[in-house]
C-alpha cells in the first residue's frame, strides 16, 4: 500500500476520533455521533494533507516510519477536532438566529 493511501487512512481515522472527542466533551459544539464523525472525518483529511504540504518530511516519500505516522494522527485529530468545533459553533448560531 503506498504510503500516501496510508496517510488518508490515518487522517480518516484520527479526524473522526478527533471530531467525536470534541463532541463528548462539549455538548453545545455536538452535531450528533454521525455529524461529529463526518465533520472530523473532512477536518482530519483537509488538515493532514495542509500539513503534509507544509511539513514535506510527513509525507512518507522514503517509506513508513513512526515519526510520519504520529505527525499524521496529530494533525489529523486536531484538525478534525477544529473542523468540528467550528461547524457547530456555526449550527448553534444558526439555530439561535
């Protein structure tokens, strides 16, 4: 598998766990289990690929190794878990409104 599937993967993974974090701490931000997966899902995607962009060495163009794939699940998880915070702050002003 090469690597750069590997990275997606990963970036899937820890953006969904990231979102659903973000949505069982903070009840008011949750968009439900399935919108906190699929916005942290997106997050997670969009956020490791902007890293790997800005930090070429996570890219894994030499092989697989522990470094890349923690620098992977970090900024997907975060980033999933911004993306999701951010869209429900927006779905609570849009109700509110």
């Amino acid at each position: 598998m090469s690597a750069t599937i590997v990275n997606i993967i990963l970036q899937l993974i820890a953006g969904a766990v990231g979102g659903n974090a973000v949505g069982k701490t903070n009840e008011n931000l949750s968009l439900g289990m399935g919108g906190n997966t699929v916005a942290g899902a997106v997050g997670g995607v969009a956020g490791g690929s902007l890293l790997t962009a800005l930090i070429p060495m996570l890219s894994g163009a030499g092989g697989i190794d522990i470094g890349q794939l923690a620098g992977q699940l970090v900024g997907g998880g975060v980033s999933g878990a911004i993306v999701t915070a951010v869209v429900g702050l927006i779905m609570k002003s849009m109700k509110s409104a």
